[in-house]
C-alpha cells in the first residue's frame, strides 16, 4: 500500500471501536433531532464541530470545483425541498466536480453531491433516496454521535488536523481531503441502517418510486466488484455496502400498498444531466479505472439515452487503455455511435487516430475529412488538416 493509499484508508477509517449506535427516538439520552434553523450553543461541544465545518465549507466554496450552472442548481433544489420542505430554506448544497460516486451532508446543515453520483444515478427517484438518506445522517444527528464517541479516544484536534494535512499531496490527497469534508468519519452499521429507513419514507412520501432504492446500491456493488481499484469507491468507506442492506430496502417495497403511480422521474432527470454529461463522463476516463467504468458505461447504455454518447465513450476507453484487440473494439464502438443520431464529432476524429495508429492510412484519411465536415468550427482544424496531409 503506497503512503497515499494509506492516508486515504487512515482518513477514512477512523471508527473506533464503540462506533456510536443510534439511541431510538425519545428514549433516556437519545438525541434531538435537528430542527430547521438549528444552531449548537456557543459554549456547547457541539459549536466547536460547527467551527471546522464551517471553514471546511468556506474551502469547499472556493476550491473552484463547485458546479454554479443555474438550471442544475435549481433541479437539485426542487428535489431537496420536495424530500423535507420544511428544511429546505436552511440546507445549503453544492454541486463539486468530481468523478466519483458520493453525497453527504455536514452537520452544520451543507450537502455535498459529487458529480460522478449525478452521472451514475439513473433518474430522480434514485438521487431521491441518497439525498434523502444523507439528509436522515444529519437529521438525526449521527456525526455529532460519531464526533463525541470519537473524542473519547482521540485528541480532537489530531483528528482535524489529519483531514486537513491531507490538502496538497495530489489527486489522491483532494479526494481525501474531500472525502473528510464529505463525512467526518464512518458510520456504525445501526447509523446506516437508520439513515436508510429515513431516505426511503422521505422518498415513499414524495411518491418515488421506492424499487429505485436498492436499485442505486446494487449498481454501485457490480461497479466495485468490477474495478480495479476498489478502494477509490469512498461512498463505501463511510457507507458500508451490506447485501443486507439491499434485502432490507426490497424488503421494504414489497411490503408497501402502493397506490398510483409512483415517480421515476427519468426524463426531467436526464433533462438536467444531458448538458454535462460528455464532460462527467470524460472525468471517469481520466481515473484510469477501466474496468469499472466499462461496467457503469454498459449499464449505461443498456437503460439507454443517447446511446451515440455512451459508445463514443466506450470506444475512447479502448482507445485510452490500448491493450491487445482494444483498436479493433474501439472503431466497433465508433462505429455504433456512428449509426445513431448523437454521435459527437469527436467520434470520427478519435477513430481517425485509431485506423492510423492500426496502419489503415486510407480509412483514417477518409475518417479525419468526416470529422473535419462535420465540424466546421473544429478547434483543432489545422491539426487535422495536417494528418490529412500527411496520410495523403
Ligand atoms: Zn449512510
């Protein structure tokens, strides 16, 4: 394990022993839930986790990751207000750019939503149930639970300065970093399990459809079953992935009396996504976790949507990746994409480069010109024009 690796799994591994289990509501040292317009007493313990989350918020804001596109921002708002209404003028979220599958919520009341979880999710209700179940985390106040058990055994401010010292040791240290942001420790499995029940009523009782819950894990499990490097799947390290937890949330479904027709919410969900997606999708590439993300671009495709998109993608990963008989899946990719309506330019281009680097001068000659029709205001025109020439 590199020393990076090890940060990582040390940031996000801090469960101690007695990790906190949720006391049921109203019994003997159970705590409140937080109230809309909650604020912890300046002298109370409570107002010190406020303060570090507070400036983790303040960093957040300024690290130039966060999404600001206005259509997106409101799409999500309207879900988070739909969920629980009477919070919704308190939660502050943020879209952060970043490919990996994770959302949070901080007990000073900011939400965190990743952008590789909105290009994973399939449609509203599935982004419903995690908002929704982040929301239960902090309704129910698990990370200051976990932030009080923790205290008993470690110096709080080891503690801090740790998710803190993690900034500035490359990819892997922001991700850390962001990962620390993003919970402040692991959940115990009673935390989990309580956080489930309340995304899933919160999600029942804005009509989703609660199939979708168990749904978003079992995509998330074959995607790390697939990958190469498991442990980049930091939803997982502070959200155990139990097959418990899926029977539990099917369990669930089966014992509702559903009546009308509850909502999935895919299109307007594609709706808000499609404009960002290519470039979401480009970020999954630059992970280099190829096995993994060939799984989410096959699951991908088979619920379909702009499926010229998705197998422009899928021929870019052979492409990247290279290994043996990679160049001929790739122009099979290509040329999938090439039969439907939303195939980027970008797609002739990219198997130009393929057919050239096989040796087939006269088929990526042919490819470069498409691409070079195709898009008339190509930035990259002269560079093409230039191996056109050269193939000539
Ligand atoms: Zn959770």
């Amino acid at each position: 394990m590199d020393c990076k690796r090890l940060l990582l799994t040390a940031l996000l591994g801090l469960v101690c022993a007695s990790c906190a289990t949720p006391t049921p509501r109203g019994s003997p040292g159970a705590l409140e839930d937080v109230q809309p317009g909650h604020r912890p007493t300046a002298t109370s313990d409570e107002a010190g986790l406020w303060m570090y989350m507070e400036r983790m918020e303040q960093r957040l804001r300024t690290s130039g990751r966060i999404v600001t596109d206005a259509g997106l921002n409101e799409y999500v708002r309207g879900i988070l207000c739909k969920l629980f209404p009477s919070y919704c003028k308190d939660i502050r979220f943020y879209i952060v750019e970043t490919p990996h599958f994770n959302a949070s919520m901080a007990p000073n009341g900011f939400m965190q939503i990743w952008t590789g979880l909105l290009l994973r999710a399939e449609n509203e209700a599935q982004l419903a149930y995690i908002l929704g179940h982040e929301f239960g985390h902090y309704v129910r106040r698990h990370s200051v639970q976990q932030w009080r058990s923790v205290r008993k055994t470690t110096d709080a401010l080891t503690f801090f300065n740790l998710g803190a010292g993690a900034a500035g040791v490359g990819y892997v240290g922001n991700i850390a970093q962001l990962a620390a942001l993003a919970s402040i420790m692991a959940f115990s499995r009673d935390q989990e399990r309580e956080a489930d029940t309340i995304g899933f009523e919160l999600m029942v009782r804005a009509d989703y459809d609660s199939t979708e819950a168990a749904r978003t894990w079992e995509a998330l499990i074959a995607e790390r079953d697939a990958a190469d490097a498991p442990e980049q799947f930091i939803f997982f390290s502070t959200h155990p992935a139990t097959e418990d937890r899926v029977k539990t949330l099917k369990q669930r479904t089966a014992n509702l009396k559903v009546t009308g027709n509850p909502i999935k919410g895919r299109e307007p969900y594609l709706s808000a996504i499609r404009p960002f997606r290519a470039a979401w999708l480009r970020g999954e590439l630059y992970k280099h976790d190829f096995s993994a993300t060939q799984v989410l671009l096959d699951r991908l495709i088979a619920v379909g949507d702009n499926p010229g998109e998705l197998y422009f993608f899928r021929g870019e990963l052979n492409r990247i990746r290279g290994e043996e008989g990679d160049a001929e899946r790739a122009i099979s990719n290509y040329h999938r994409a090439l039969e439907t309506l939303d195939a980027p330019a970008e797609t002739s281009r990219s198997m130009g480069l393929v057919f050239w680097r096989s040796g087939r001068a006269e088929e990526a000659r042919a490819a470069f010109q498409r691409y070079l029709g195709a898009r008339v205001d190509a930035p990259d025109r002269e560079m093409v024009e230039s191996y056109v020439k050269e193939l000539e």
